[in-house]
C-alpha cells in the first residue's frame, strides 16, 4: 500500500457488511460482504479511481469512506483522523472538507429550489457569511464551472444534464474541501458532454488543490482522469497500479478481461477480447478461496480454498492473484 507524508486519506481493511432478517429454520441471517478487507492510501491532489462491474461494491466503499454508511470493521482515517470514531457533530464540522458528487445530477438536486438556493444551501449551513457575501461567492463559483450568472432564479429542470450537473460540482465546491468522492458523475451524460465535464473537472483540481476519489465503470474516462487506478471484484480490490502501469501491464486476469472491452476507434486494430466464463457469483454466497477462480482461465487448485493477498509485484503495483504469490 502507498504511503508518504503527504497522505490525504488511508483505508485499512475496511468492511462493510449489511445483514438480512432470520428467516425460520434459517441458523444464520444472511449476509452481502459489499466491502470486504479493503487497503489503500490516497495523496493531497491525487485522483484515485475505483473501477469495476455493477455491483462489485465501489460505491458502497466510496460511501462507506466519507461516513454516509458506517464501517462494520476497518479504519478510515483522514489526515491520521479516524473518521469511524467521530461523533456526528465532529463529523459535521468536517463536511466541509469532504463533498461529494452524486451519479445522477437531477436526482442529486431539489426541484423546488433554484440555482442559487441550491448552491448556496452549504453555506447557510456552515458559513456565518453575510447575505451579499454568500451572493457573491455563488456568482464567483458559477463563473468558475460555466455557469452564467442569469441562471441563479432558474430550476433544475429548465437545465440540461451537462449543465444540472456543473450546478452539482458549483455546491460541490462552494466550502472549498480538500477531498471530493465523485461517484459516477458522467455515467448519465452524452459523451460530448461527459468530455466537457471531465476537462472541468480536471481544471478545476488544478486550481483548487483537490483530492478526488473517482468511482466509474467506464475505464477509458479513468484513464484520462486518474493517476492511480484500483480494480475491484466481488467486495475486494484485486489490483492496484498507476493508470500507464495498469493499462500496459495488467497483471491480474480479472484486470486483463476488464481492459480487453474497451472498444478501439481504429478499424485496423485487431484485439481478441478476454471473455469470462459463467455469470457474476451471488454476494449471498460467494465462492470459498480466490473469488474470481469460477470465471478465471489461469485457475488452479489452491485458487479453490485460499484467498490471495496483496502482493507489489514492481514498484507500487500491487496484485491479489496466486500466480505472483
């Protein structure tokens, strides 16, 4: 795991686990490991992205990293904070180094409200700021993210998804945080858009001095924005490299599966994808051992009963596979 003195945010096998209701004749609840013995660090103006396939876990991670959902086990520590043991009020005072952007933008915003309500709602809640300097710090940050200043008595609705979502990213940074959590924030966008949005966001992390945490499916996007990358399967990161390392050397099969799918624009190139065998094992009842050997090619007989670790095959490349253990 990458660490140094200039550590934002460190993850130490955190779990989150959520139980179901006993049912009769039933001895145990069952239970969905989301998250399941989960490591990794995150430096001051670093971009650090969570891929994977729908329901592997990395929103429920992300969640469960700025204390929406509560760890069942593990460490969040922020700065050296351990975010778990605050109480809500000490909690509430750090919102505002930590914000989140939300996956849908017109979800994410109140209908009834209009752009500058919406904008301005971090700072009635954690600012003392008179009412012209509130004004005048949403004209300043609307500036910033494209909006223009004629659409502050306007309402989500009136707005496109590009748009409805730079009004997201605007309250966002309103309080000025240090650490973002963006979870799928251009999945629901054109692709011209979700470009725009992308540059946006990368300019502004230059004159902010942000951290982001990005969570996405979609791996080209992570590519582009991200200088680490985390590969999530089934609750457990099985690798974690720099995003030329990861995508030139890929080292885990769940990995190399993931980038055979990225579509190429060029007619010429030819690549044979990796496909998996079998379906997505339930989260109720996952396999025992490594929890990809039911769709992995290289699969072997100790795969069957005992889990991976974390192993640096090269310099901060890290993999969960038998083959390099």
């Amino acid at each position: 795991m990458k660490t140094d003195n200039n550590t934002l945010l460190e993850v130490k096998h955190a779990k989150k686990f959520f139980y179901g209701n006993k049912k009769l004749l039933q001895k145990e609840r069952s239970v969905v490991k989301a998250v399941n013995d989960v490591s990794f660090s995150i430096a001051e103006g670093e971009t650090f992205g969570i891929v994977g396939e729908s329901g592997c876990g990395k929103s429920t991670l992300g969640r469960t990293i700025i204390q929406l959902l509560k760890p069942t086990e593990g460490e969040i520590l922020y700065k050296g904070t351990d975010l778990s043991t605050l109480s809500g009020e000490e909690m509430r005072k750090l919102r505002k180094k930590i914000q989140i952007i939300f996956q849908d933008p017109y979800a994410s915003l109140n209908p009834r409200m209009t752009v500058r309500e919406l904008i301005q709602a971090p700072l009635d809640v954690f600012s003392d700021l008179s009412a012209q300097e509130k004004l005048d710090k949403v004209k300043s940050i609307m500036e910033k993210v494209g909006l223009r200043e004629e659409y502050m008595g306007k309402y989500p609705h009136e707005f496109s998804g590009g748009q409805r979502q730079r009004i997201v990213i605007a309250r966002a940074l309103i309080l000025e945080p240090e650490f973002i959590f963006c979870d799928e924030p251009v999945s629901a966008l054109d692709v011209s858009v979700r470009a725009q949005v992308l540059n946006l966001m990368k300019d502004l992390q230059k004159e902010f001095g942000l951290t982001y945490l990005f969570i996405s499916h979609d791996l080209s996007v992570v590519r582009f924005l991200c200088d680490r990358i985390a590969v999530m399967y089934l609750g457990r990161i099985v690798e974690i490299a720099d995003k030329e390392e990861l995508y030139d050397n890929a080292k885990h099969p769940y990995t190399e599966a993931l980038l055979s799918a990225i579509p190429v624009p060029d007619v010429d190139v030819k690549r044979t994808p990796v496909l998996l065998e079998g379906d997505i094992p339930s989260p109720y009842n996952p396999p025992s051992g490594c929890l990809f050997h039911t769709r992995c090619r290289y699969a072997k007989e100790c795969c069957k009963t005992q889990v991976p670790q974390m192993t640096e095959i090269s310099k901060d490349h890290m993999v969960a596979c038998h083959r390099y253990t």
